[in-house]
C-alpha cells in the first residue's frame, strides 16, 4: 500500500499536469513503485504466494500500459522507460 507521499513522490516527474492521476504515465510510475515496495516484502516473506500473484498482475498491467503507451505515443514510452530506469 502506498501513502499519499510515496505516491506524490512517484508521479511528480510524469504528470502531465498538476492534477493528473489517470493517464498512462502515471499509472506506469504508480505500477513500478508498488511493484518495488512488494518484491522487496517478498525477499523477507519468501511463501507469501498471494502477494506473489497481486506481483504478477501489476507487472502484466504495467506492461500492458507501456505497450498501449508505446503504440499511441512512442516520444513519451522512451522518457517514461528512461525516467523510471525500466528495461525493455
């Protein structure tokens, strides 16, 4: 679970305006902070098995949001991946 501040932390580089909560960028940043704080619950709780599959769903919906977000906007998946250190 994320607080307030850790969420504002998140999003404040790739919002694309000051009230912006739902556009892909956001939710790509929101999706990589929650999927950091739980892989390192899960190296301390290693048979935590519910946890490992909510692991897995925000990383297929992460990617399910860098794919839309690349096809529609190719100049901001490159800043997004870049920002947020991500791979692909």
């Amino acid at each position: 679970m994320l607080t307030k501040r850790k969420k504002e932390n998140a999003t404040k580089d790739v919002k694309r305006h000051d009230s912006d909560t739902g556009s892909p960028e956001v939710q790509v940043a929101l999706l990589t902070k929650q999927i950091d704080e739980l892989s390192s619950h899960l190296k301390k709780h290693a048979k935590d098995f519910h946890s490992r599959r909510g692991l897995l769903q925000m990383v297929a919906d992460r990617r399910k949001h860098l794919k839309y977000l690349e096809k529609k906007n190719e100049k901001a998946y490159k800043s997004i991946v870049k920002k947020l250190g991500l791979k692909r």
